[in-house]
C-alpha cells in the first residue's frame, strides 16, 4: 500500500529586509506590519495552523527580534490583564501561540535569495514533505471557502507531489514573479512544464506567477545545492523546483 505523508511543518522565510516597505520597514520587520488588528506574520501562521500544521521554523536574520517577541508569552502583560479582569484582552493575547503550536528559529547568516533561505531550515524539516510562506503574500479565504493552504494540502494528500500556488499577474510584472507554463490537470490545477525565475515581459512563458505558498518534498534541498546562482546573484528557490 502507497504511504501517504501529512505536512506537519511550515518554513517561513522572514530575514529578508523589506525594501519595498521603505521607510515603514526601517525600524520594524515588513512581517510585523499591521493590516487592520494583526501583524503580517500573524496572518501567515494563522493559515499555516488552519491547515493543520503545528511546527511553524522561522528562518530569521538581523532585526527580527520582534517576530520572536510576537510569538513569545507575555508574562508581565498576561500578569496585567489577569489582575485588572480583562479576560477578554487576555484570551487575544495568549491566542497567538496555541498550546499545540511549536515554533523553532534559524537564523539565515546573509541575504542570498529564497532558496538559500529555504535550505537554511532544512536540519529542522528532515526528511518530510513541507509548507513554505512568504507573509507579506496576503492571502484571505473567499466567502465560505478554505484558505489556500489549506487546499494545497489537501491536494497534496491526494497527489504526493510538489505544489505551487499560482496566479494571473500583468504582462509588465512578470519580471516580478517566477513564472510557470503548462497543461491543466484538472480542476483548478496545471501540470508544470516550464518555470523561470523574473523573465522580461517578452520572455516569460506566460503570465501566470507563482505566489507565495508552496509546497515541496524533500528533495528540493540537494537540488537547492545543485542550482547556480541565478537572477540577481541569489539561490532562487524557483530554480530549485524547476531542477
């Protein structure tokens, strides 16, 4: 009988530094920007947990503290609230780190692209399939429906194969983007023929980018090794896949 693998761990690359976000990243992780009553990073691992996963790896780097500090109990403030009767306040407060969540930090030494980053973790993941997010991809259910990866992994229950969640960017922003080519392969799904990492406009296969939720097997890390520096001097994760 084939074994089937649950994904029990999500990689959360979060050491990059947020130049996109100046200057409101200068002084604070783009991942603990607030979008309405919660931080970036909250809303990744929120999603992460709803799919059921419960070891969450943080891959960090200077001036990341704060994220840490996020998921940490709050002793003093928990003490505070407990004392003035805000049982209301205090239940927010220790939600953010469910009791059966784990969480365990690496630090990525330099900036060397997604892929680097995504090795970095990898003594930690071991030999199991697993989750990546990138936080500042802001992803929200639809009405009634399940996040994205909470689909993803259900797909990956059935198909036991690496996963990448794709959407329809602009022709002009291709070069923003890894971008795929390919067949569908049933419903919501396309088989993958072809991937490159930020082509030119006219250069890219399609328009279809691959966002930030992805779902890889174990193998990726010896293909990471194997892989060139690619676009922008860095060890893209993309290119890993497509090896």
């Amino acid at each position: 009988m084939h074994k089937t693998t649950r994904i029990r761990k999500a990689v959360f690359p979060v050491a990059g530094l947020g130049t996109r976000f100046l200057p409101a990243t200068k002084a604070q992780p783009k991942e603990m920007m607030p979008v309405v009553d919660k931080p970036l990073i909250q809303y990744a691992v929120e999603e992460a947990y709803d799919a059921g996963i419960r070891h969450m790896i943080f891959v960090t780097g200077r001036n990341k503290r704060a994220i840490e500090d996020h998921f940490d109990t709050a002793y003093e403030l928990e003490s505070e609230l407990q004392a003035a009767g805000k049982q209301d306040l205090l239940d927010l407060a220790r939600s953010v780190q469910p009791g059966d969540m784990d969480f365990s930090y690496v630090r990525q030494p330099r900036m060397m692209g997604l892929g680097h980053a995504v090795l970095c973790a990898e003594h930690i993941v071991g030999d199991e399939p697993f989750a990546v997010l990138l936080a500042d991809d802001l992803m929200t259910a639809p009405q009634g429906g399940q996040q994205v990866l909470t689909q993803m992994v259900d797909v990956f229950d059935r198909l036991q194969t690496t996963l990448l969640a794709v959407q329809e960017v602009p022709l002009e922003h291709t070069r923003r983007y890894g971008i795929i080519a390919g067949e569908p392969a049933g419903e919501r799904l396309i088989k993958v023929s072809k991937m490159v990492e930020k082509p030119k406009p006219e250069q890219a296969p399609s328009r279809m980018g691959v966002a930030g939720r992805y779902i890889l097997t174990p193998g990726i890390f010896e293909r990471i090794r194997c892989q060139p520096r690619g676009a922008g001097g860095e060890i893209q994760l993309t290119d890993g896949i497509a090896g």
